[in-house]
C-alpha cells in the first residue's frame, strides 16, 4: 500500500538511481555533472515538505505548522539562489583583471600565464607581452617519470624570466594545493607563490561573491567547477626584486638531491653507478628508490637498463611493464 500510494516518488527516485549508475562510476564527477537531477530533487524536495507537514499534523494542530517547510527549506534556498544569482549583475572577474593588467602592467613585459580549461593567456595579448605559458600540466605527465629536481627546473626558467604572473586559482592552482602527496613539487610550488616565499608577490586579484544583502556566500572550500566557469578567482602577481628566485630554487633541489625520503638521491646514486657499469650498486640504488617511492615508474625503467645491458631482453620487458602498469604511457611531455 505505501508504495502504491508513494508510486511517483519511486518513479522519481528510480531515476536519480539509474542517473548515478552511469555519472557516480566517472573517474572525475565535477558538480555541474549533476544538472540534470535538479529538477527531480525540487520535485522530491516539495513531496518531503508536504508530506512532512502532513505528518505533523496528526500531532500538532496549529495552523503554523504550514511555515515549517517554509523557514526550513524555502526561505534558505531563495536566499541562496539569489545570492548565485547575483554574480551575475557584476562585471565578471577576468574582465576586471584584463582591465587591470591592461592599465598596470608594462608593455613587453614577461608574464607567465595559463591555458587549460580556464585560461588567462588572453588576458595578456601577444601583441603587447611577452607571453609564456606555465604548462602546469606537465607535473601530472611527469608524475613518477621524472626525477623532482627535474620538475623544479623545469619551471625555473620559466620564473626566473617572468617579471609578472596571471593564474585562475581554480585551473591548477586549487587542484595541486589539495593533493600534495600525488604532485608535491606542484604543490610546494603553488604553496610557496600563495604565501609569498617564491618570489612574487600578489599585488592584485578579482573574484566575484555572491551575495544576499549583506550576507555571503563562503566559496574557500567550494568544488572549484562552481566557481570556475562564471566568478573565478584571478589572481596577480608581481616578482618582487629583493627576493633571487633563482638562488632558492636551487636551494631546494639541493634539499631533494640529498633527501633520504625522495627517490632522486638514489637515482642519481644509481646512474653514476650504471655509467661506471657498477651493475650491482646501480641495480640496489634504483631499488632503494623504489622503497622510498614505490610507484616511481622510472626506477623500473632504469632497472630494465640494467637487464637490456646484460643482454636479458625478457627482464627489460618486464621491467617495462612494471612501469607502465604504474603510470601508464608515457607521454610525448615527458
């Protein structure tokens, strides 16, 4: 009988259910994903509202148990659906950071910028910068391929010659500050710009706030595809002369070379045994590295080196797929 009487709501709900199925199994499940259940939860929320108050009724009889649902449910989503909406009555933040860089930042001046799926590169016409781009991409292609020293030099060049720097924070910059365990040079990079020990200062950032009078909506730890594609964070910064950029990178792969806890200590250990065909030590170095990091793809590979130089083609293979199985292919980044 209740489920004859609730037939509608289980029609309903079969649809979330069946709609789950084919976007919960996704590896990356971004909010906006979830636009086509909107309309079956307003419908689901209103048949929880009324038959609430029903409920209610058979042990409250004042008539304001009809402004429950009202004070629960409708007044905090009008009040948050207004404040959304509202972004959209001011002028959008990169148009406000692409006035500002026009009117403060010098012409021919090195700006490092982003593309990826919320860019900045147009906010810095080629016509009047000197742009280069940050590629950020390319710790995930590097990810386990590459030596961490090598990750740090690979943007060094990049910030030592940039005098300016324009990012969206929800492009990259939120991504690898929430995973330092996956991407800690990425993260480390990021988190040393945000605090203003890598040698920039922010000196400018725009971002759109919802708002409901004078109340507003918290967006630090809102997943970054809400923010992203109408109120984004950009931000600004400035390289700051009475900091040498470059004297603390290298400090800091000097740190990663010498770490015990970092595979690059005895990769290069490794190598330098490989190059003076110590098999034995560059075979227990590469392994060492792989006990420190054990999904560090390119210790398998310079072990498979190992096996190729003795001639033993089936242990290379290996070796080989043991790599690949970790990190996939490798890409034409790395």
């Amino acid at each position: 009988a209740f489920l004859k009487r609730n037939k509608p709501a289980w029609l309903l709900l079969s649809w979330i259910l069946a709609y789950f199925l084919l976007v919960g199994g996704l590896h990356t499940k971004p909010i906006r994903y979830a636009t086509p259940l909107l309309p079956t939860l307003v419908v689901l929320g209103s048949w929880a509202c009324l038959t609430s108050v029903r409920l209610l009724k058979r042990y409250v009889s004042s008539p304001f148990v009809y402004a429950l649902p009202i004070v629960l449910v409708l007044l905090p989503t009008l009040a948050r659906g207004t404040a959304m909406v509202s972004i959209y009555g001011q002028e959008d933040s990169r148009i406000q950071a692409a006035r500002w860089i026009q009117n403060h930042v010098p012409e021919n001046s090195e700006v490092l910028g982003e593309h990826g799926g919320f860019p900045t590169a147009w906010m810095v016409p080629k016509d009047r910068y000197r742009f280069e781009d940050t590629d950020a991409s390319y710790f995930i292609a590097s990810k386990d391929w590459m030596l961490l020293r090598s990750q740090i030099g690979f943007l060094k060049k990049k910030l030592v010659a940039a005098d300016w720097m324009v990012l969206i924070e929800e492009n990259r910059m939120r991504q690898y500050l929430a995973v330092p365990d996956q991407y800690p040079i990425a993260q480390t990079l990021f988190q040393r710009l945000s605090t203003g020990d890598l040698g920039y200062d922010l000196v400018a950032q725009f971002k759109s706030t919802p708002e409901f009078w004078s109340w507003q909506i918290d967006e630090t730890q809102t997943e970054p595809t809400v923010t992203a594609f109408d109120h984004p964070r950009v931000l600004i910064y400035r390289k700051n002369p009475n900091q040498i950029t470059e004297s603390q990178l290298d400090q800091w792969i000097a740190r990663i070379e010498t770490s015990e806890n970092l595979p690059d200590r005895y990769i290069l250990k490794g190598v330098t045994a490989f190059q003076q065909q110590h098999w034995q030590d560059a075979r227990q170095a590469f392994q060492k590295a792989l006990e420190v990091r054990p999904e560090f793809a390119l210790a398998h590979i310079l072990i498979g080196e190992i096996d190729r130089a003795h001639g033993d083609q089936a242990a290379t293979q290996q070796a080989w797929e043991k790599a690949t199985e970790i990190r996939g292919s490798i890409t034409r980044h790395t």
